[in-house]
C-alpha cells in the first residue's frame, strides 16, 4: 500500500466514524472515530462482499465503511447497555 494510500484510509475512517457519531448522537475523539471508521470498514466490506455489493473509489469506499461503523457502533451499544 502506497503512502497515499494508507492516507486515503485514514481519511475515509475518520470521516465514516465521524459520520456514525452524528447519526447515532454520540461523542468520541478523533482517535476513537478512527478506529471506529477502521472496523466499520472491514464490517461493511464483509457485508458488501456477502451482497455482492461494488461500490468503487472514495464514495463508494466512504459510504460502505460509514454502513460498517453505524453497524458497530449500534451493536455496541447494545451490548454497553445497562441492565
């Protein structure tokens, strides 16, 4: 991977777990929401994949990460939840 590559990555975490933080209403730093961008990545590329789902270039990438991290970001909260 190139280093605008990994840039490009970074961009499109921060961004989707910056997105699933508005959606959700919730408060994470900069860190967190790259992290949560990250994994939303990985579980919206397995959910596209399962779909046969393509979505190319920075959008496409954006908005398949942004499903991912919403997607964990609720299961986490459900699982966080007090009893």
């Amino acid at each position: 991977m190139s280093g605008m590559g990994v840039f490009a990555a970074a961009v499109i975490g921060i961004l989707a777990g910056w997105i699933a933080d508005i959606v959700l209403a919730r408060r994470h730093s900069l860190f967190s929401k790259l992290l949560i961008g990250v994994i939303g990545s990985f579980i919206g590329a397995f959910i596209a994949s399962r779909i046969d789902l393509h979505l190319a270039g920075f959008v496409g990438e954006l908005i398949v990460s942004t499903v991912g991290a919403i997607l964990f970001l609720a299961v986490l909260g459900l699982i966080r939840r007090p009893a």
